[in-house]
C-alpha cells in the first residue's frame, strides 16, 4: 500500500497521544486532515488551533463530503469500540481503514527507524533518543508517546527525507509487530494489558515476536535482566545498574539531582547529571545513550545531551517546588510504575510526608494487579483512592477501588471522588502531594495547585 495514494486522511480518535502525533505528520505532508474524538481536550484544542477541524459527535453525517473513498485513508486508535458509528460507516462503504500502528509501520518502512518498546518507560527513553539525536544535530524525526518538556510537542519533524526516525513500539493489541526497526530497545516485558494477553507468557512470547522484526544485522539494546529467545542475526547488547555492556556506577544525589558515572564498552562517562529523578531514569539513560553511541555520537555531546532533557509532561513532572509545598504529577498507571515513581520521591525527599492521590486506569488492570498497587502504594504516607477511570472499558461487577483500598498498608487511606478531592486537601496538612494515574486525573492537577498555594 502506497500512502501517495490518498489526498485526505480521517482520524478515529485523533485526541490521542500517539493519533495527535500522527495527524500532525499527515498534515505537514500536505495531506487534508480531519478527525472525531469523544471529548475535547488540551491535545484536540491545540490540533484545531493548528487547522485540523475535529467533530465530537460519532453521527457519520458530519464526515465532510469531500472525504471520499476513492481519496481518503481512514486510521483509527483501538479504543475506538468496533460498534462506533464512523467506524461502521467507513467499513460499511469500503474505505480503506488502518489501525494507528500499521499507519507508523507504512511511514517508517523506508527510513532508518529506532524503535523503543516496553511496558515502562518508552515514552521517556523515546523522547531521550529524539533530543540526544536532535542535539547532536542528526537528521530526526521522531513520534513520541507524551509531551516533551524540551520541545513542548509529540513529534519532532525535520524535512530531511532520509532522517532518522524514532518511534515508540506500543505493545498493546500487538502494535508493535507492524514496525521492522534497525535498531530496538526493550525496556521492560512486565506482565500488562492482560486483557489482550491473558497471561504474562503471551506477553514475552509478544517481545520475542517483536526482537523477530528487527531487520539482519541490526541492532537490540535491552535490559540486561530480561530474558528473551532471541533467534534472528541481530546485534545484542544489554543495560543495566550492574556490570554488563552498558552500566551505570557511582550513583549518588546531589542537590536534588541523580548523578552517576557509565562504562560503555568502549568509554567511562563520568559525572552524568540527570534531571529527571529515579533509578528507572537512569536505565532510561543508558538505554538512550547507548544507541547514540552506536550511531557515532560522541561522548561529551551524549553526556551534555542528557543533562539538557527536561522530562516529559506527566513523568515526574514538577507542578510546584517551594520550600514548602512540593506538587508532582505522574503518568504512571502499572504496580511497577508506581514503585519507581514513589521510590524517587522517596529517595529525593526522605523525610517529608507524602500524600499520594491515584486513579486507578481500567477495569481489567485493577483487577489483574491489586495486590501489586496495593503494596506500592503503600510506600506513601497518605493513600486517597479516586474511582476507576474505564476508558474503552464497560465495568465489571465487584470491581473497584476498595478493592486496592483494603489490601493498602498506607498510614492513612481514604476513597473519594473527583468532585469531592478539592475540598479534602484543603482541610488536610499536606508536605508533598503527588497525583498518579493514566486517566483523567490530569484535569485536577492545576485546581490541586491552586489549593495548595492558598495553604
């Protein structure tokens, strides 16, 4: 399939983080871009303020006209249900339809692609990759799964057609197995989205179908504990906080900053400082910094390179820092994710109390991983639970968040409402307050603000 073909291209569920990077791509192609989300959103407000008109209604007679089969390419996200009435109007008359990953796969299938992939941390490594590449003044284009800090966007674009593309390799529904990378990374193979997989083999056995995709005699940088069949003539090497080809020493904090030494298997990099706290960053690190090794970049330019990365918006993100009051937002959405985020806090800030305010994400993931989100969120001091966000998700019976709330450990722990959360913390002595989750809690992040600079 040829994407030259089309003129016009729909998007079904263009709010999306990764469907917003895709229709910003389209658009600078020169393709005319359209879409349908469920509900306005910071991402849909920016995309119409960038010319792209988005609908909030399913009804198919608010498809504009021109949008024709002959000339319009249809991508939608899986979270759009199958009975969506745009889906089955574009189905029911032919259109030729793509899933957003077989999209990246037809746009990456020319150039040489890196390929980030992981139940954890993609979104962080991917964006450390677009800005060791973009800071080293390489050619790159690069489709990243949240909003960089750096460069306040989701894609970065160059008009070199040769550039380097880096792509984050999303393994949920399998979408990763559309991309054939020259160069992956693989963070993490933890068990998720049981929903599609069922159980924690399929999800490995999903990576090792993955590895198979990376094209001969490329290149696999990977966590040095993950264990994966590895069978096709590829290059392999590992990361990690113990001795392997690329390993982090000498770690230590220093004025609220991680800092450590890395030994290559070429070089010692020493005095590395990162913004951007935790030990899961660090693997981050040199995860990135390994693959723009690779590629020729020098040492002094990968070093101040990640010194230089401000982060991605919703990863330990910083709403306030005052002596007094320190606000945090975090994406995190998985038992593992948690333990590292409250694990940095906790390292950078070990006397403090902290409250933590999650939102569980799915149905399915609350049920799967209670035990495991109950044991970490333990590690704050004061535990508020908001209800479930379903988001593609119809709800299961005797399924919420008591469900964490019970199993908690946590000094204090309480459930309550969206609604009600404001005037709870108002009344509540806080230290540091930290909102978790992958849903809508983003939406309290700024009135939470507000509330607490009155405190």
């Amino acid at each position: 399939m040829n994407l030259k073909n089309f003129e016009k291209v729909y998007f079904l569920g263009i709010g999306g983080i990764g469907m917003s990077a895709l229709a910003r791509w389209f658009q600078a192609q020169g393709y005319e871009v359209t879409g349908y989300d469920k509900t306005p959103s910071q991402l849909t407000n920016q995309l119409q303020e960038e010319g792209i008109p988005i609908v909030f209604d399913e009804n198919p007679i608010l498809i504009p006209p021109n949008f024709s089969r002959d000339n319009t390419l249809v991508v939608f996200t899986p979270a759009i249900p199958m009975e969506h009435l745009g889906l089955q109007y574009f189905k029911k008359n032919d259109f030729k339809i793509l899933k957003r990953a077989e999209a990246l796969g037809l746009i990456t299938q020319d150039n040489f692609t890196i390929a980030i992939a992981g139940t954890h941390g993609k979104t962080t490594t991917s964006s450390m990759v677009a800005h060791l590449l973009h800071y080293a003044q390489k050619s790159v284009t690069a489709f990243v799964g949240g909003i960089t800090q750096n460069y306040a966007t989701n894609l970065l674009l160059s008009k070199d057609k040769d550039a380097l593309i880096v792509v984050e390799a999303d393994e949920y529904d399998r979408s990763f197995l559309t991309l054939h990378p020259d160069i992956a990374i693989i963070t993490s193979t933890d068990a998720d989205h049981l929903d599609i997989y069922h159980n924690p083999n399929a999800v490995k056995e999903s990576f090792e179908m993955f590895v198979r995709k990376i094209k001969e005699k490329g290149k696999l940088f990977i966590k040095s504990v993950l264990n994966l069949k590895i069978e096709n003539q590829i290059d392999v090497h590992n990361f990690g906080l113990q001795q392997c080809d690329y390993y982090a020493q000498n770690i230590r904090i220093q004025e609220g900053n991680f800092v450590f030494d890395v030994q290559t298997p070429i070089q010692t990099i020493n005095n590395i400082v990162l913004g951007v706290p935790g030990y899961h960053n660090i693997l981050n690190a040199l995860a990135a910094l390994s693959v723009a090794e690779s590629i020729g970049i020098e040492a002094h330019l990968i070093k101040s390179g990640l010194e230089s990365f401000k982060g991605v918006k919703r990863r330990f993100e910083y709403i306030q820092k005052t002596p007094h009051i320190i606000q945090i937002d975090d994406y995190a959405h998985h038992p593992e994710e948690i333990r590292a985020f409250l694990t940095a806090v906790r390292m950078l800030y070990p006397e403090r109390h902290i409250t933590a305010i999650f939102q569980p994400h799915l149905y399915s993931r609350t049920r799967d991983f209670a035990d495991g989100f109950a044991e970490t969120l333990s590690l704050a001091d004061r535990l508020i639970l908001l209800d479930i966000y379903p988001a593609r998700e119809k709800p299961i019976e005797g399924v919420n968040s008591k469900m964490i709330l019970g199993k908690a450990q946590a000094t204090e722990k309480l459930l309550c409402t969206k609604e009600n959360i404001m005037s709870i913390i108002d009344v509540l002595p806080c230290e540091i307050v930290v909102t978790i989750g992958a849903g809508d809690i983003d939406t309290i992040v700024i009135p939470l603000k507000e509330i607490l600079e009155k405190k």
